[in-house]
C-alpha cells in the first residue's frame, strides 16, 4: 500500500502569475492584489479592505515568505518521517497561491491513501472545512483513501518549540526581568459566533496554557489579532492593540509576544506583530520583543509526525 502526505496551507503571493484568473493583467506588483482580492471573494466592495492589506505587503516587497516556511516545514516532516522507517512522498498545496492544493492532489494521485496535514494549529469551522472542500475538489474521480491528521494544538512538541522560541527571544536576560515580563500568546481573530462553535477559543487556551508551563512563564496572556476593522461582526477579543493598553494601564512594562496561532513568519506576523503591535508599544513606552514562530523547529515537526503516523495508523 502507497501512502503519501497532503499540507494543506494557506499560502501567500509570489513572483508571477498565480494562475488564479485568466484575465490577469501579469503586470508588475499583480501579485499581491490578485492573492488579496482572492481571499475576500473578489468582492469590489471590499476594494478598500483589499488596498489596505495589499499596503501590508508592498511595504515588505509586495510578496510573502509564507511558501517557503511551508515547504521548509514540509522538508523537515519528511525527513522525520523517513527517519521513522516511512520514506513517504510530503506535497505541499496552497489554497490561495500556487502550487494549488489541486495540484498538490494530482502529486498524489497514484497513493492508496493519503494523510491531509492541515497547517493550522487550531481550526474554526468554516476555515477548516474550506481546505477539506478544497482536497475533495482537488482529487477527481474519486482518488486516494484520504484522512484526516489530528490536531496538534494540545501536542507537547508544539509548546516545547514555543517555549523554545520564547528562551531565544529571552537569552541573555536577567531572571528578574523575565519574571518581570508578561508573556503574550496571540492568535488569528475569528468572528465571535464561530469561537464557541468551533471550539476554536477553548483550543488556543489549551495551547497558551501547556506553552506557558513549558516556558515557566511567570505571568501570561492571550491577545488575538489580525481582525479586519470594518467588520459588522464582533471578532476575538481582546486585540493585542486593547490588551498591550490594558497591560501598561497595570503597570507592565515589558513583553514578550509569541504568536502561538501561526506556525511560520508571515504578513500577519510580520507587518500585524511587528510594526502595528510595535507603534503601540512605542507609544505606550512599553519594551516588547517578539518571539519567533515554531517554523521548522525539531520538537515541532515531531508533532506533525505523530499527527501524520497516527492517521495512517487509523486508516
């Protein structure tokens, strides 16, 4: 029996056309409009929304890093897995650039089954049942017995690397002011119906609260981010702009934030985290560091490992 493994990501905008559209223009900076656009559903009433993000990207080269954090993630649970005794195919497809995860599916196409590794450590409803819709569509006629990995978000090699992250940010520090610190853990905002439905909240809770122990945190916090700011809807709370406030309003003056949501340094990361939480903090005259992504650390690859053999296992 031929087994393969599927990552399902989100993907950001590269150099050159996507493909996506076939009225394309292909002209220069394209890309991050068409993969902006692409998300909000090519709504041109959300063309103000699609200007401001895309700003998010020119101001870091108009493209993303995201792609080549996945596939470095997927080189890494490859090599795991074969120093497991499963010499495995791992293919990466994207669900808003590509390679498309319909591409990634024809990769796949000749398996008996394939595992489909979500790149989410904590999945919402809708979100999660796009990329399942997405593997569906992407396998014709049929296909590959496919399930589905476990989440991760309550496996120990996850909070090991967050709080390895966490002690690389810190290194050098004093004791005292690492107890000193409060401990941000932030995740992707999602409209507040869907947290409980979800069960969304609950997990990125489980999550802080086993990383937090991993890294002997003194003090520790949640704080969501990336919420668009012309929604109807009421999303997460509280912001990590709210909460830095409130944090300083009760004298902290230091903090280390880890976005435990996301797996690798991308936009949300990059321009949310690290200029807009930033100014914030500047003008709180708050010291803030942020610490890195679990990327491709060794504890967390062994997590998508466990995650990947545990699905075969239950085939």
């Amino acid at each position: 029996m031929t087994d393969g493994v599927l990552i399902a990501a989100f993907g950001g905008p590269q150099p050159g056309c996507c493909g996506r559209r076939a009225d394309c223009s292909r002209g220069p900076g394209c890309e991050a409009p068409c993969f902006v656009s692409g998300i909000l559903g090519d709504d041109p009433a959300q063309a103000g929304r699609v200007a401001e993000v895309v700003a998010h990207y020119r101001h870091f080269g108009g493209f993303s890093p995201y792609n080549r954090f996945a596939q470095a993630q997927a080189e890494a649970l490859s090599a795991e897995l074969a120093r497991r005794g499963r010499p495995l195919p791992v293919v990466v497809g994207f669900r808003h650039w590509s390679p498309w995860i319909a591409d990634a599916c024809r990769s796949l196409a000749a398996c008996d089954r394939v595992a489909v590794l979500m790149l989410a450590p904590h999945r919402a409803g809708r979100s999660t049942d796009a990329y399942l819709s997405a593997v569906e569509q992407g396998f014709t006629n049929g296909g590959p017995q496919r399930v589905v990995c476990p989440v991760f978000h309550e496996h120990p090699g996850l909070a090991e690397a967050v709080a390895a992250r966490v002690r690389q940010a810190t290194a050098g520090w004093s004791a005292e002011r690492r107890a000193a610190a409060e401990i941000v853990f932030t995740a992707h905002a999602i409209p507040q119906p869907a947290e409980v439905a979800s069960g969304y909240r609950a997990a990125v809770e489980a999550s802080a609260r086993l990383a937090a122990s991993a890294c002997a945190a003194a003090s520790w916090s949640i704080a969501y981010q990336s919420a668009p700011v012309s929604s109807r809807v009421p999303w997460s709370q509280p912001t990590i702009e709210a909460h830095l406030t409130s944090l300083a309003a009760r004298g902290v003056r230091e903090a280390v934030i880890q976005p435990i949501g996301f797996l690798v340094d991308h936009m949300e990361v990059l321009y949310d985290l690290d200029v807009e939480a930033m100014l914030v903090a500047e003008r709180l005259d708050m010291k803030v560091t942020r610490a890195g992504t679990v990327g491709d650390h060794p504890a967390f690859i062994r997590a998508l490992a466990d995650s990947v053999e545990t699905a075969l296992a239950t085939a």
